[in-house]
C-alpha cells in the first residue's frame, strides 16, 4: 500500500478501497465459475438423458462465455462498498480466496441452475416432441439456451450482496449490472426473433407462451438465492 501522505483518513480509506476490490474479485469469481459450472453440468446431462445430443452449440457456448457471462461479470467489478465493509474483522491474509464459503457457494449454484435448466430441457424436450407441437422440434435447444441466459441474470442481480437482498440495494449504487442485464436480456431476445441472428446462431422461433416458460424456469434461480440471503440473515438477527 502506498500512501501520498501521512493523513491517517488516508490510510482508512486505502483499506475500505482494498477491501472493495478484493470483494468484487471473490463476486467476480462466484459469479463466473458458479455459471459455468451449471451450463457444464447441463451440457454433460442431455445426452445422459437421452435428448438426442448436446443441446448447445460451440458458437452459443461462445456467445454465453462472451456476453452472458462477461457483461455483467465487468459490471459486478464496479459494485460499492457494503455497509458493514470497515466493521468486519480482517481476513487471514493466506487464506484461499475459496474460503469463507466459496467454493461451496459455486456448486451450490452451479448444482441448483443445472437441476432447474436440466427441467426445463426434459419439459421441452417432450413438448417439442409430441404429436400436437407446428414447430421445429429442435425448439428445445434454443428453449434450454435461452433459459441459461437467462437465469445468469437473475444470477448477477442476486450476487451484489451476500446480506442485502436485491429489493433493499440502491440500483443507482450500480447501475452497470442493471444496464448489463436489461442489455444481454434484449440481445437475446434478438438472437431469437431477429432472422439473420437466428440463422446464424442456429436457433428457432419460440412462441410467446415459450419465452414465458423460458422466464419462468430462470427467475426460480434469483428467487432461491434470495430466499437463501433471508434464511441466512434471519438466523443470524436470532442468534
């Protein structure tokens, strides 16, 4: 640390700054390889499944690394101080930057985002599937891609406090991880019903009623890592 003069507000500040970035590096991380570890799990199941192949492919896999994971990752690094950041005792400085629930947290959601997008694509898979169904039956691809994409939203939104809930932060504290999320929910949307993108990325047209769908499966990720916050906060205020 190095200090341009020897005010001792100076030295408190350097540390609540020091603090700040070593937090948004561990959100950084949790977001990312928490991600990653659902869309991987996903992708290894369809064909345990039997849902006739990988449903992703190496130019959606590409698409979600870029932009679903990489917008609002860079949005997360600008998140502010919590309140409680010069009131904690300070961390060990060996321990791993996995420690403090880490790395428990990353299987947690990575487990929890496969298991609600593996339901959907089992849903989809048969819905696109049966006798009734006008429209391509590869439609459960782009329902299980767009679900992915989705739920990592949710995920973003949840992740900028390990106390706070989402309804109590200032969305003004950070506005980049709002404009990240609002930004990649519409370009994805535009992957699906823009012709030129659809070709592109392989994908096909869903119906209204499927988008839903899609949104619905997604927001169940946000919902239970909020629910999560709130247990954790309730039995900490009672303890």
């Amino acid at each position: 640390m190095v200090l341009l003069d020897d005010n001792f507000a100076t030295i408190v500040a350097a540390t609540e700054e020091g603090r700040v970035v070593y937090d948004n590096i561990r959100r950084f991380i949790k977001y990312i390889l928490g991600s990653n570890i659902g869309e991987v799990i996903t992708i290894a199941a369809a064909p345990l499944l039997g849902l006739g192949g990988v449903p992703l492919s190496p130019l959606q896999i590409l698409w979600m690394n870029l932009v679903t994971d990489g917008l609002p990752a860079l949005a997360l690094a600008m998140e502010p101080a919590e309140p409680d950041v010069m009131r904690r005792p300070p961390y060990h400085p060996r321990e791993s930057i996995f420690a403090r629930g880490l790395g428990s947290y990353m299987v947690r959601v990575g487990l929890l985002l496969a298991i609600f997008t593996i339901a959907l694509m089992s849903w989809a898979y048969n819905h696109t599937h049966s006798s009734g169904y006008t429209g391509n039956p590869d439609a459960w691809k782009t329902m299980v891609f767009t679900t992915l994409c989705i739920a990592q939203m949710g995920h973003a939104l949840a992740v900028r406090s390990d106390s706070q809930l989402t309804f109590q932060l200032n969305p003004f504290t950070n506005p980049y991880v709002w404009a990240s999320v609002l930004l990649t929910t519409g370009l994805q949307l535009l992957l699906i019903y823009v012709p030129v993108l659809q070709q592109f990325f392989g994908l096909q047209t869903l119906s209204g009623t499927e988008v839903l769908i899609c949104f619905g499966f997604s927001s169940l990720v946000f919902v239970w890592l909020e629910a999560e916050k709130w247990v954790f906060s309730y039995f900490q205020r009672r303890n």
